[in-house]
C-alpha cells in the first residue's frame, strides 16, 4: 500500500475508532498527526497478518496495545491542536 493511502486508510480507521473526534480528524492537515494515522493503519495491518497463525495472541496483544497507543497520542495532539486554536 502506497504511503498517502495508508494515511487516508489510517485517517478513516482513526475517525470511526474516535467519533467524538472524527471531524478533526478528517481535517488534520499536520505533519506529525499523518504519520500516526500511518503508524495506525500499519499496526494495523500487522495485527491482521499475524492473526491466523499459531500461538500468535502475545503478538496480537502487543499489536493492540500499540493501536491503543497510537489512539492516545491522536487525541493528545487534537486535543494540544484545538486548543491552540480556540486561545489565538
């Protein structure tokens, strides 16, 4: 998969994993916010190669835990990037 379209598989993962933000998210032009809607959808789907194979659940958990942390750092920056908007 081409890098933009990881972004943009990233981006629409990320907006409906995060409704509340899914509006920001979609209109994220930030540099560092793309990269991790590219990092998202990598992990992504590196959870869904390993998925089938055996004795794979400490990889899928480990997978999981880097999307959940992933999805922390994309409301972190949001939120840090609304902010700085609502106080100029």
């Amino acid at each position: 998969m081409v890098r933009s379209n990881r972004r943009e598989a990233g981006r629409r993962r990320l907006a409906m994993r995060l409704p509340q933000l899914r509006k920001l998210i979609m209109e994220s032009r930030d540099p560092s916010q793309l990269e991790l809607f590219e990092a998202y959808q990598m992990a992504i789907e590196a959870r869904h190669l390993v998925r089938g194979q055996p004795s794979s659940s400490k990889l899928i958990r480990e997978y999981d835990e880097t999307c959940f942390e992933i999805e922390r750092h994309v409301i972190r920056a949001l939120d840090q990037s609304s902010y700085a908007k609502v106080s100029k």
